[in-house]
C-alpha cells in the first residue's frame, strides 16, 4: 500500500498531451467513450488539467446557449 498523499503526487504528474486533455473532455461532454479509451485517460491524464479542461468547456457550452438564445429572442423567430 502506498503513502497516503503518494497517489496523488502520481497523478498530478502524469504528462499527457492538452490536446489529449480536451479530446477526453470533449468526449465526456458527448457522453461516449470506449472502455479502452478511458482506461488509456486514466492512465496517462492530469486530473487538475481535466478539472480545468471541464470547466472552460462547461463556460463555453453555457456562453454558446446564452448567444443562440440571444439571437433567436433579437431576430423575432421566437415571437409567436
């Protein structure tokens, strides 16, 4: 068995790719992922950097609606 803080200063070590980084989020976000693929993630991704990833996404998708929404109510489609 490991020293309790040991597993993390593993983890937050790992060296993968921010391009790895955000193809796992974006990934996630869709909701489908091999089982190969995410054991690979787990293998080889940063959690902070994930963490990070996923939040920048979250802001991203909530900004995108905010727009649409904006634009939909501006241009008049959604006047009945």
């Amino acid at each position: 068995m490991s020293a309790p803080g040991q597993d993390l200063k593993e983890a937050v070590g790992r060296k993968a790719s921010i391009i790895q980084t955000i193809s796992a989020v974006a990934w996630s976000f869709f909701g489908v992922r091999r089982g190969r693929d995410h054991e690979n993630d787990m293998a080889k991704l940063n959690p902070v950097h994930v963490i990070i990833a996923g939040l920048l996404g979250a802001a991203l998708f909530v900004l995108v609606l905010v727009l649409v929404v904006r634009w939909v109510i501006s241009s008049g489609v959604a006047a009945a």
